[in-house]
C-alpha cells in the first residue's frame, strides 16, 4: 500500500505522525515526476531533521510553494493512537445537510487531497464512530465521529475571502513549474484549506474568490447559475463602431456562439477602452473575443464578480468577505 506522509498538509499533523512511526529509514521527495510521482532516495532520522528547501508564501507572494505530493510505502507495523491534545484536525463540513464522502471529508479538513486520502484510509488510518473504515466510498454524516491516525478530526466553519489579484500569479493550487500562484497572496488567511473560486489568467487582474466551501464554489462556477462578471478592458487600437455592434449582437467562436450581456465605451476615455459585461465563465473569453476581430487586449481588469467588487484593496490585498456579501451570494 502507497503511503505519502509528505502529502500531508498540516504540518503538526506531519510531524506528529512522524515521529510516533520510528523505522530506521522513511522516504522523501528528492524530484518531481509526472503528475506528483516522485523519486525517493532514505534518509536517517539524524537527516530527516533538516528542513526541506522552500520558500514562505507571504501576503506578500513567493516564487515557490513547498512540495506536497511524494512516493513511497507507507509503515508496515499498526499505528499507535496518539493523545488528542498533541493535535486537532478540523473538516469544513460546517452545516453539513447530508453525507458526504469519506475521502472529500478528509481533504476539507486539509490533511491531503482526495487522492491521498483514498490511500489514507486503504492503510487504515482512519476510523469513524470507533470502527476503521477502509472502503473507499464510504460516505460521512454530519453526527459521526472521525479520527486520523488515533486523533478527532473536527468541524470547522466556513471561510470566505475576495483578492484584488496582480498580475503574473497563476490561478491553481499548485503549479509543475513552480511559478508563482495566487495561493501565495492568501498564505495568511488561517488554517483552513482554501482554494480559488474559478479562475483569473496570469495577465489578468482583479476580483478573485476564495473559500473552502465545496458547494458555494460550484454553485458560483457552474454554467447553470453564471456569475455576473464585469470587465474593465484596454485594447491596442480604438475598437469601431461595427465591432462594437457586432461584439453586442453575438459571435460564433471556435467553441460556440458568445454574447455578452452588455458592452460600452467607458466615458471620458478613448475608444480603446471598453467595459463588458457577461456571465459565460469559459476559457479566456473576454481576450478571445476581441482576438476573433483582430484585437489584442493589452489590459484587463476584472472589477466584479457575482456583486463583489475590489474596492478598498490594493493589488495583492484580500479581505474576508462580510455575512452579507455572503448571504447574497448564496442566493446568487
């Protein structure tokens, strides 16, 4: 069975973990390989001490963010229990109305992705009301009892936050190449396993969301409901007045049909400067249509999603959303 104790993201959890399982040698990442499969070299516990080379994410951003996903096998004697003061996992299942999977539970309390918990539970880390449960469907109710390798695995509330994103962050968790993303932006916001709610490309900025409430984020990114998204967009050369017509009656793309739900011209400025208004949340759209008629967006600047706007924070400044701007989305 495949065990990455690495893939663990809490890091008293890790250390924890670590030092209750004493072999005399345990695996760490030494590279990256295709989609997070790593090669391993064993290090001695003297070793294992020194810190993995990474760097901070800050308010302020990084260029790096540590490695998250490693190979290995896991331990082959029983894990021990430890205290539960040694640590508290929390799971956002907060106003949980209904079961939920095993592996989805795990991964909101940010102790992995889902797919390591999958591996997680096959190793019998996990037990629920009591008894190890190893099947991977398993499903989670909103009165059973979770713990982690011997520890409760608790509830927490949901968090909501908005960024007034820069340029030159990509929108991911985690990016292969190790550019810099916008989770770096938001390394200060608390404990909680939070995630971007759809997405912003690397030159565009303006309003992103973020939270760690699964069904907030898809109710806002699914094509069914359709954010109200507003754009404040810069072009190389003044846009006429037949492109600008035949942008507000409809374009056929590549990959459909397009219409905006408004277009303007932003008053008191040049002809190259237009506001668009639309709900459709596909890939580069808004470059994508003014690229269709021979235009090159040199400017784009988000300044609304869903009624939440950037205002009063500077590029690279987030907030937590207000109970208000909550409860308006939820019933966006």
């Amino acid at each position: 069975m495949i065990f990455n104790l690495t893939s663990i993201a809490n890091p008293q959890i890790r250390r924890n973990f670590a030092a209750q399982n004493k072999p005399e040698a345990f695996p760490v990442r030494t590279g990256r390989g295709d989609k997070g499969c790593a090669k391993i070299k064993s290090m001695s516990r003297k070793d294992s001490r020194k810190p993995n080379s990474r760097v901070k994410a800050s308010n302020a951003g990084g260029d790096k963010k540590p490695f998250r996903k490693a190979g290995g096998k896991g331990p082959k004697r029983p894990i021990k229990p430890q205290n539960e003061k040694n640590f508290n996992v929390k799971a956002n299942t907060e106003g949980q109305k209904g079961p939920i999977r095993l592996n989805r539970f795990l991964a909101n309390a940010g102790i992995c992705s889902r797919r390591e918990a999958d591996k997680l539970i096959a190793a019998g880390l996990v037990e629920i009301n009591g008894k190890v449960v190893q099947e991977m469907g398993h499903k989670v109710g909103p009165r059973d009892t979770v713990k982690f390798n011997g520890s409760l695995v608790r509830r927490e509330k949901k968090v909501y936050y908005v960024l007034n994103k820069p340029k030159g962050f990509i929108t991911t968790t985690d990016d292969p190449k190790a550019r810099k993303t916008v989770m770096e932006l938001v390394a200060n916001t608390g404990q909680e396993r939070i995630y971007p709610v759809g997405r912003l490309d690397r030159q565009t900025t303006g309003v992103l969301l973020f939270t760690n409430d699964g069904d907030f984020a898809k109710k806002l990114t699914h094509p069914s409901h359709g954010a109200r998204k507003v754009y404040d967009v810069t072009l190389d050369k003044k846009l006429s007045m037949p492109d600008f017509h035949a942008i507000a009656e409809g374009l056929e793309l590549n990959d459909g049909p397009i219409k905006v739900d408004e277009i303007s011209f932003v008053e008191g400025k040049d002809k190259n400067q237009v506001g668009v208004v639309l709900h459709s949340g596909r890939n580069r759209i808004v470059r994508r249509i003014f690229q269709h008629l021979g235009y090159e967006v040199v400017k784009l600047d988000r300044t609304v999603f869903a009624g939440v706007t950037k205002k009063n924070l500077r590029r690279g400044q987030w907030r937590s959303l207000s109970p208000k701007e909550v409860d308006l989305l939820m019933m966006h």
